[in-house]
C-alpha cells in the first residue's frame, strides 16, 4: 500500500442510481401486468383493484431488495479492516521549509571509498594526531579563537585520504565544569580544521574525540538506506472474554509480513500510520495495549569490529598542551550584550558555554534560577505542556523534585509514558508531560494513552499563559530519516496553526541530546535528526534549547540521560525565555 493511500468507497448504490434501477423496474413491470385494460369489464374492478394492489406491494419488496443490495455493496465489511481514509493533516511539501524533503542535501555526509571489511584501514583512535595551526603563544586574548589540525590516520599510521569520521572537539577548563564545544571542519582529504572560542580567562585545554571512524559511518549509513528499522513492537489485542493475543507492530507494513494480513491504523489528526501483524483471531479492533519489541541484528562480524567499544567514543592520545587565555579590561568571561531570549532568535555557533557549571546562552541573555522560589516566581499562571521522550520527562522530574509546592497527581496511568502531571494551586502553575506517540520503546502501556504531538496541539487553545516543549529524537533513531521528516511535517503544521490562533504562545523546541553509541542509536543518526528538527521549524517564531551541545560541551561521561547538573542549565534556559531578563 502506497504510504497515506487508502480504498475509496464502491460508488455502487448511491441515491441516483437506486432511483434509477427502481424507474427501470416500473418501466419494465407495468406494460405487462400492471396497468388496466380498456377491454376488461366492469364487472371484474374488483379483482383488478386486488391485483393493483398486489403489484405495488411486490414492487415495494423489490425496490427494498434493490436498495439493501446496492447498500451492501457500497459499505465496508466491518471485519475487514481497511487502509486510512483521507484526512490530510498537514500541509502539502510546497508549503514547508525546502529543505525538509531535501534529505540528500540536507543530510550530506562525506562518503567513505575503499573496501569495509578492512579494519585496519579504519580510522584510529591510537594514531590520528591534532597540532596547533599556527605557532603557539604564551597567552591567548579572551574573545578570540584557537585553532588546530586534525590528521586522521588508519591503524597502519597511514594518514587517510578521504573524510567522514565523526569526532568531538571541546575546549575544557579545570576542573570538570567548564567547556565548549569546538567547531569541526571536515576537508574530506583526511584532515580537520578545529576552532574553538576563547570564552573565559584561565587555563583551557583542547580533547579530541572519535566517536565512530568513516567506516563505522559507512555502517550507519547503510543500515538507513538499506533497512526500514532496526526495531519491532508488540500490540495486544483483547477480546470481550479477557482472551489476549500478540502480534509484531511497526511503521511499516512491509516489516511484519504480507500486507493482506495486516491491521492498519490511522492517527485521525495527524495522519500518522501504524501497523499490527493480524491477530490469529480477534479482530483488528481489538488493539489495547502496545510496547517495545526487539532489537533485529543489523551488522555483520566485520561491522563489528569497526562499531566495538575499544575504538567508539575515544580521546585521541595524542594532543596539545594546555593553554593560557589572559583577562581583557579585568572580564573573565567574553560576554557582549545580547538581547532578551525570545522566539525567532537566530542560532549561533557555539550556541552558548559552561562556566563554574552554569550555561551562558551566546544568542541571548540567559538567566540561572537557583531556587524553588525563583521557579516558581517564573512559573505562577503558567500551564506547561511538555511532549516528547525520557529526555523531556527529566524536566518535568527535576521541576517536581526541586520545587516542594509542585504537587504531582497520581493519574494512574504508566509512568514510563504518562501522561504526567503536577500542579501548584495557589500560584496557578500546571506542569504535563506525556510521552510522543508511536514509535515508541516503552513497557506495556494503553494504546488509548498515546496521544500523537500534532493531537495534542490541536487541542490547545495557546495563549500567553500557555508553553508548549516539545523533545523528539531518540526513538526515531531506530528508522531511516524519511519517517522523522514525515512526522516533523505534522507537527510544524499544528505548530505553524497554534501560533496563528494564539500568537503569544510560547513554543520551545529541545534539541536531541548525546548518548547513543550502538548501531540502534548512534550520535550519528542523532546529529541528522536535529539537522532535521532545525530545518522543519527554520521560519517558525520558536525558541530553542541546543542539548546537543549542552550534553556535549563537558568532560563528563555520556548518557542518553544526562545528569543533573545538565538538565538543571536546560530547565534554566526553558525558563529564560518564559521569563526573559
């Protein structure tokens, strides 16, 4: 079945060909046996009278007949469950950013020649090398750039010739609180150009990471063009009794076996599909509950040995010595005016640093809230609703856990994907979260609590009491980029309707963090999904919180859950722009 298609009504049996057959039947019928002759004498009115009568009474059946057949033929057999119906929810392509359907372009990534199954010509952690592009100086002025060289090198020692390796560059201060990312520039020759920016006074020192060598991208990047998942799930289906089947679920019906035997279902709001292998025999209708499957082996011996744990995610050896950035008319930190943080503000690069733990925004004045008291203060009148994943949900836990007056409401509902909810009265402030729609990886859970985002926001009347956050990324990791696309357009769309109708509402997007380092969920497939994320709601008055960065700015160990210190500086930012400076 083409994706969105669906099987039009039979026009069979509509009002005028039913007038139609039953014209035709009296046209037919009274030459014959209906009409009177002029002939027939009077005597016999009687019998004629009965016959007249018996006539109309056989044409009434008939034309019943007709109509129940016609009816019959033209509505769907309740035990066949059909593909969706049409019900666009969202815009047509040429009304959405460009680039969002452009995937080649968008998502370009060097290529990677040569023969895979030769691990030692992959990119080394042990013998790629990085020194200081130019001389090297006692001290270095704050607001300034350092910059060095990346030569990638094989396990031989053998420089490369071509690019596509993922690395991670940051320029740390002491201690484990300070940091920035560094910008990485891929020549495609073998070679890097890393530039860093000098944002406080002090000592600083350069690491270099390989996260995957271009040949484990070359893995990553064929098991998204060649497989439409890496995962399955499981639906459960119940019958009146209580009786309870299982069957394989997913984004596509070509994934669980023949499409005739297939239970399809259509998101009314969004459009969004999702498919069940057929039950051995309850009907498709019969679907309550839903969680995650299992995981597919999706590389081969030789792809393993380029995605194992001793060369994923490793500190180069070799690097440079520490240096020293000297204060400017007595400042520490290089920080220019910038304005109040509200929607639409253009993205820099870097998007912002630690210092002493705490995040400077480089593209607005971002503000730390310390205290429950200086949350609530933010929060009172506002009702927030965060949509998303586990990432997400960390905001909500850590708003419930630091403010004592948040009172969470037990809905009796699986907590894994809520929905959630905590409240304070006396100041006016609700709290939600739920988890996204499918797919999604999650312990058994009701289908009817799976709301999908674009769902959610059409409910919304918005307004300046309302922030909406939405976190999207880690569960779609496990398919190509062509169903994230799909997804984003929906919800740019109900986005795109929420800001007409309530202008003044706040939308929040959060960028996917780092964390994953498996074929399942690489940092890769993470970076080409906020690629994504940023393009679908480019020319949208949203504001932005870059946990891309954030989660990747320190040195500290990497968890798709990051820790507090963190998710503490993402609330912050959430909550400089509800209450800009």
């Amino acid at each position: 079945m083409a994706e969105g298609g669906w099987i039009q009504q039979s026009s069979v049996g509509g009002p005028g060909i039913l007038k139609k057959s039953v014209q035709h039947f009296r046209y037919k019928e009274s030459p014959h046996s209906c009409q009177m002759s002029n002939q027939q004498p009077q005597a016999s009115t009687q019998l004629v009278n009965s016959q007249i009568k018996w006539c109309k009474i056989v044409a009434a059946v008939l034309a019943v007949a007709i109509w129940v057949f016609c009816f019959k033929i033209s509505w769907p057999d309740s035990s066949i469950p059909l593909p969706p119906r049409p019900r666009p929810a969202y815009q047509s392509p040429s009304s959405l950013p460009q680039g969002l359907f452009n995937l080649t372009h968008l998502l370009y990534w060097p290529p990677t020649p040569g023969d895979r199954g030769d691990f030692l010509a992959s990119t080394s952690p042990q013998t790629s090398t990085y020194h200081l592009r130019g001389p090297a100086q006692d001290s270095y002025a704050l607001g300034g750039y350092l910059e060095a060289v990346l030569v990638a090198r094989d396990h031989r020692g053998r420089p490369k010739t071509h690019g596509g390796d993922l690395f991670r560059a940051q320029l740390l201060g002491p201690g484990r609180k300070t940091g920035v990312p560094g910008d990485i520039q891929d020549l495609e020759n073998g070679t890097y150009l890393l530039s860093f920016a000098l944002l406080w006074a002090g000592q600083a020192r350069v690491q270099v990471r390989l996260v995957h060598s271009s040949e484990a991208v070359g893995v990553l990047r064929r098991i998204w063009r060649e497989r439409g998942a890496t995962v399955d799930f499981k639906g459960y289906f119940r019958g009146p009794t209580g009786y309870e089947e299982s069957a394989i679920c997913n984004v596509n019906p070509l994934l669980i076996g023949k499409e005739a035997s297939t239970c399809h279902y259509r998101d009314e709001d969004s459009g969004e599909l999702w498919f069940c292998a057929r039950p051995p025999t309850l009907p498709c209708n019969s679907l309550v509950e839903h969680s995650g499957g299992s995981y597919w082996k999706v590389i081969t011996s030789s792809d393993e040995a380029l995605m194992a744990w001793n060369v994923t995610d490793k500190i180069l050896a070799q690097g440079l010595i520490p240096i020293w950035v000297a204060k400017e008319s007595g400042r520490d930190l290089a920080l220019s005016p910038r304005p109040p943080c509200h929607p639409g503000l253009p993205a820099s690069k870097p998007s912002g640093f630690y210092h002493q733990a705490m995040w400077h925004s480089l593209s607005c004045s971002s503000r730390s809230f310390p205290t429950a008291d200086s949350i609530l203060g933010c929060l009172a009148g506002r009702v927030v609703h965060m949509m998303g994943d586990s990432t997400l949900r960390q905001w909500w836990e850590f708003l419930r856990d630091t403010v004592p007056s948040l009172k969470p409401v037990d809905l009796h509902v699986t907590y894994q994907t809520g929905p959630l909810m905590a409240v304070d009265t006396s100041r006016g402030i609700v709290l939600h979260w739920r988890a996204h729609g499918w797919p999604l990886r999650s312990l058994r859970t009701p289908v009817a609590s799976l709301h999908s985002v674009t769902r959610e926001l059409g409910g919304l009347a918005g307004g300046p009491h309302t922030v909406v956050v939405l976190g999207l990324g880690a569960h779609f990791t496990t398919f190509p980029p062509s169903v994230f696309a799909r997804r984003l357009a929906g919800i740019r769309a109900a986005v795109a309707a929420l800001l007409a109708r309530a202008p003044r509402t706040l939308v929040v997007v959060k960028l996917a963090n780092t964390g994953y380092k498996s074929a399942y969920g690489s940092d890769w497939f993470t970076l080409q999904l906020n690629r994504l994320l940023r393009a679908a709601f480019a020319d949208l008055p949203v504001a932005w919180v870059d946990a891309w960065e954030m989660t990747s700015s320190l040195a500290l160990p990497d968890s798709i859950h990051p820790g507090r210190l963190i998710v503490r500086n993402e609330v912050d930012m959430l909550l400089s722009f509800v209450c800009p400076a």
